[in-house]
C-alpha cells in the first residue's frame, strides 16, 4: 500500500492553480502578443518596438494571472 502512495504524483497545490502548464501556456500567449506589438511597432523604430513588445507581453500575462485569480475567487464562494 505504500509503495503505491509513493508512485502517486503529488497531490496539486490548492492556492491559485498557477501550475507549470499555466505559466508555459500565459508565456507562450504573451510571447505571441508580445511579437505581434513588436511587429506592429517596427517602422517607428527599434528601441521604441522592444519597449512596445516587452511591456504587452507583460500585461498580456498579468491579465491571465488577474483572470485565473478571479475566477478561483468565483469559484471558492
């Protein structure tokens, strides 16, 4: 009995569910947004494009975070 509690996968962390497969997925869409404002920036200029990109990328996943903590918030009431 034991050894098959051990061979179990660990049991899922129950604060906001931000697992790996969370993050890879909000990095992967945030990377995408982010290249797509980066692209959409280009013709005004290097440095103002990366700016663009890196700030969307970064709103991009702070929305996904601020979603994924309402709707745990919803769903625990």
């Amino acid at each position: 009995m034991e050894r098959r509690r051990a061979r179990r996968a660990p049991e899922p962390v129950q604060g906001m569910g931000l697992s790996a497969r969370f993050w890879a997925r909000s990095m992967a869409i945030g990377l995408a947004v982010g290249l797509i404002a980066f692209s959409l920036a280009w013709p005004s200029g290097m440095p103002l494009a990366l700016y663009v990109g890196l700030l969307t990328a970064a709103v991009a996943c702070a929305i996904q975070v601020a979603i994924r903590a309402v709707r745990q918030r919803a769903a625990s009431r």
